[in-house]
C-alpha cells in the first residue's frame, strides 16, 4: 500500500549561489560522509557535474521527507537520508540512526529516482507500507 508520494525539483543555478556563499560547509549540511566523498571526487574533475551531484542530492532528500510526511523535521535529517546506488546504478535511500530506526518501526520500503539536466534536478519518491 502506497504511505506517500514525494516530488521536488531544485534549480541547480541557487545550488550554485548557496556554494558559492557558504562553500564546502552547504556540502557538508546536506550530504553524509560517503556522500561527500562522492561529491568531492566529481567536484574536482569537472565542478559542474559536482554541482548537478549535489542538486540532485538536495531533491532527493526533499522528495522522501514529503513521501514520509516529515517534512524537514525530526527525525528527518539531512545527514541522515543518504542517497547511494545498486550496481545497476539505481538511486536507493539509505537511511541513519534516528530516521532508520523511526522509518523501520513504521514498517516503511522507499522508491526513488533522481534525473538532472543543465540547470533542473528533479527527484520522484514513493513510500510504500510493506506487508498490507
């Protein structure tokens, strides 16, 4: 059974002017750690695709906070939604602490997909009741 639904699309220019502003500290705030290594990596070999990692990043994390209905509040974190990827390549979130054991408990399974194209990321979630 569907628990929500969850779109967003960020505009990759404002990702920009919040970088440029407060630099590698706005990174910090949304990513986690594995996350940040990831970032930093295409961030030095092309600054663009960096940006796009990040935007895409940032929809995502605002996509399954409105399909868990949380909004950007506790247990809703930043750090603690990680956007990782299967070996196909497949967008997959990941959850920490607070938010895992909260979304576990709740007995919730997560879908997402991420796209990104010159200056628009965009993120669809959907969040759906396991076993009913």
């Amino acid at each position: 059974m569907i628990y929500g639904i969850g779109t967003d699309i960020c505009d990759v220019r404002r990702v920009r002017a919040s970088f440029e502003r407060h630099g590698e500290r706005f990174a910090r705030k949304i990513l986690c750690d594995g996350e940040l290594a990831t970032w930093r990596s295409r961030t030095a070999r092309w600054p663009e695709r960096g940006l796009r990692y990040l935007a895409t990043r940032f929809s995502a994390k605002e996509a399954f906070s409105k399909a868990v209905g949380l909004g950007m509040r506790m247990p809703m974190t930043w750090r603690l939604c990680e956007v990782g990827k299967l070996p196909s390549g497949q967008p997959v979130i990941v959850l920490h602490g607070e938010l895992k054991a909260w979304f576990e408990a709740q007995g919730l399974q997560a879908h997402i997909t991420v796209t990104d194209e010159t200056d628009y990321a965009a993120s669809f979630c959907v969040v759906e009741k396991i076993g009913t």
